[in-house]
C-alpha cells in the first residue's frame, strides 16, 4: 500500500546536497517556481525547498512551504523514483492557492 506521508528521509538538508542539484540537474522554469531535477543513488524521491525572503514575511514563506510539501507528498508517486527535486518559490508565490501551485508544479513536472 502507498503511504503518502513526507518521510523525514525524504527532505534534502544538506548544503552540499543543494549544490550538487543545482550544479549537476536539469532546471526548469515557470513563473512563480523554479525545480531542479537530478538522479540520486536512492531507492526514494527526495525534496528540498528554497523560499527567499523576497518572497515576503516568514508567514508568507512557510505558508508557500507548507504548500509545496502538500503537492509533493499528494503526487510523489506519479513523480520519478529515485530522483532528488528542489523547488525554489520566486516572487509571487505567496499569492498562489494550492490549486494555482499544484496545476504550475504539475505543467512543469510533466515536461521531462
């Protein structure tokens, strides 16, 4: 049976983890996200998510966190196994729903 929790082992934390993403993954682009794409050595998805205080307040930032969570945890069986994701939120993002951020994660997740 699925689970559809966000396993702690699921998160990226690591600074080095962050870099190597952005170094080595595939980007793609929408207006209010930017995701890195690339293949880890695990047998799972992993998400890091990267929200600058351009976004605004801390409450607007979690909120947007909050969010992208929800998508990622929701769909991360029909995303790739074994990949690592990192969604950067630009400006604008804390105005999204979920609806209007999960139909903009999912434009760009199916591209690949």
């Amino acid at each position: 049976m699925l689970s559809f929790t966000l396993r702690k082992e699921e998160r990226i934390r690591r600074r080095s983890d962050f870099i190597r993403i952005f170094k080595e993954g595939k980007k793609y682009y929408s207006p209010h996200f930017r995701v890195c794409l690339s293949p880890n050595q695990l047998p799972y998805r992993r998400l890091g998510i990267i929200v600058s205080k351009k976004v605004g307040s801390a409450v607007k930032r979690n909120r947007i966190k909050r969010l992208i969570r929800e998508f990622f945890r929701l769909h991360k069986a029909e995303l790739f196994q074994s990949t690592d994701f990192v969604i950067q939120a630009k400006e604008g993002a804390d105005k999204l729903t979920f609806g209007e951020v999960a139909a903009e994660l999912q434009e760009i997740l199916k591209e690949p």
